[in-house]
C-alpha cells in the first residue's frame, strides 16, 4: 500500500466493509463513534503534551494508532454520505488559502 491516496483509502474502507464489516454503521452511529475515537486521541495528546500524566492503564496506548482510528471513522462517513474526501479537501485548500493568504501572517499573535 505505498503511496496511498485518499481515493484509494475511500476505496479500501468500503472494500473492508463490505467483506468483514458485514455493512456501514448508521450515520449517527459512525458520528458517536468518530466523536468517541477523537476523545481517545485527545487522550493520548493531553498525557503526552499537557499537563496531565500517563496512568498504566495508557501505557500500550499508540497516538498513531488513534489517529488513524479517526481517519477510518471519518472516512465511513464520506463513503456512506458520498463526500469525495479528495474533492473536498482540494477545495476546502482553496477556501482557506483565498480566506486566510495573509491573515496569519499579520497576527501578532503568532
């Protein structure tokens, strides 16, 4: 699987699916789960960079892992919705780069 594109991970999910998953969770099922699985990444994310410390129980845990939980959940809902994940992040680029090409870089802020 080198070099896999979003289009190509849509496709492997739907083909997952559809030989071990028997079929897609409702929606609203994949949206509880996808909210579930960005709280275990969030997790992981505070232990690690936040102030809060590792209890044994979160050892084993793999931030990798937990990412790549989320990208499979969020691609559930594109495939069973019909979002081209490829397609819509070419023009949420476009959106944010028209919207947003100089506002960072006046923020004092930053």
């Amino acid at each position: 699987m080198d070099n896999l594109t979003v289009k190509d991970a849509q496709k492997a999910v739907d083909e997952w699916i559809k030989t071990y998953g028997v079929r897609y969770f409702n929606e609203l099922t994949n949206m509880a789960i996808l909210t579930e699985e960005v709280g275990e990444l969030a997790h992981i994310i505070v232990r690690t960079y936040g102030e809060q410390s590792f209890k044994e129980s979160d050892k084993n845990r793999d931030i990798s892992d937990e990412m790549a939980d989320v990208l499979w959940v969020l691609i559930c809902l594109a495939n069973q919705t019909g979002v081209d994940l490829t397609d819509a992040f070419e023009r949420n680029l476009r959106k944010k780069t028209a919207r947003d090409s100089e506002r960072h870089k006046n923020n004092s802020k930053l």
